[in-house]
C-alpha cells in the first residue's frame, strides 16, 4: 500500500508539474508575436511606406497614436468584460488572428484610409491577445510562482522588439517590403495560435 501510495504521489506531481511550462509558453510566444513582432515591428516599415506611396512621415506615425487613442477607450473595458465572460484563451486567438491579418493587410495597402483601418485592427489585436488575457491566464494557472510566470512570458516582448529588425530586414531583402510585411503576419498566426489553441485555462492544484 505505502509503495503504491507513492507511485500515486510521483505520477501525480510529475502530471501537475508538466502543464506549468505550456500555460508561460504560451504567453510568452503570444506576446512575443502581438507585441515585439506585430507593434514593436512596424516602425521598421514607415520608410518604405513614405518612398512608395509618397505619404508624409507623419501621416504614416500618426497611425500608432491614432490606433491608441481609439481602440483603447473604445474596446479596453469590452476586452476585459469578454476575457471574463469567454476566457483569456478565446480571446488570445481572436487577438492573434487579428494582429495576423492587421500586416497581411498592411502589406497589401495602396491608400491612406486602408493604412489606417488596419493599424486600428493591429491596435485591436494588441488588446485582444496583448497583455491583459495573458495576465489573465497566468492568474489562474499560477498562485505562489505567479510573479515568475508573468516575469518570464514578459520576456517575449523584449525578445520579439529585439529579433524583429533581424527578421525583417532579412525578408525585405529577398521578398520586398510588402511580401515581407505579410509573412510576418502569416508567422505570428503560424507561431502563436496553435499554442493559444491547445493552452488550458483551468487552475491546477499548486503551482
């Protein structure tokens, strides 16, 4: 019986210790995407927008505080009323979807007012799949090592704001800016979803 009963308590230690990793990896990889590729990423962009399509320069950066000042007030609290409601994981799809095809759209713009629709949908991406439903999610998953979790998923902007350069200027270099814009959009759905995907929102015991 004593053998048994800690066979029991090994399998159920290493069955609560192994889905810690995947709820900060999710995280980490989502907010690598939203935030280091997909907000963090377009800047490197705006030059290559204004020798084109012969837009000013701050026409092109007034979309970032355009996108703030709209998608902020507008759908912060509805963001936080729906990660309630529906849970972070949905939202973070949503969000990831929606940052995805915020640069494929970017990618393919050729007027002003389309240029400014999708930064507001990558704005809308950012709150959808940003921060918030990963605070959220790492909650609940994590009690004592909450802080450590968050500390580490918060890593992946830092990590996606430094490799994006690297990534970008090597897909503009043998795809062109726009081509470049759009599969970056493609990989942040490729890298982030599937994860977002199998990511379980209920607590576990400890942790």
């Amino acid at each position: 019986m004593k053998s048994e009963a800690l066979d029991y308590s090994i399998e159920r230690g290493v069955s609560t210790r192994q889905p810690v990793i995947q709820p900060v990896a999710t995280a980490f990889l989502a907010l690598f995407c939203i935030v280091g590729l997909a907000l963090w990423g377009l800047p490197f962009y705006y030059d290559f927008m204004v020798q084109q399509f012969g837009w000013t320069r701050a026409q092109v950066t007034s979309g970032n505080a355009l996108s703030k000042l709209v998608v902020g007030p507008a759908f912060g609290f509805i963001a936080g009323w729906m990660v309630d409601r529906f849970g972070p994981r949905r939202l973070m799809m949503a969000g990831i979807v929606i940052a995805g095809v915020a640069l494929i759209g970017l990618g393919s713009v050729s007027s002003l007012s389309m240029f400014y629709f999708f930064y507001l949908f990558n704005a809308l991406g950012y709150v959808c799949g940003g921060p918030l439903p990963n605070q959220v999610l790492l909650s609940r998953r994590f009690d004592k090592s909450r802080g450590k979790a968050m500390g580490i998923a918060y890593l992946g902007i830092g990590f996606g704001g430094a490799v994006v350069p690297w990534i970008s200027h090597l897909l503009v270099e043998y795809l062109g800016w726009q081509a470049a814009l759009r599969t970056l959009g493609v990989l942040i759905i490729v890298i982030a979803l599937p994860m977002a995907f199998m990511v379980k929102e209920s607590p576990t015991t400890e942790q």
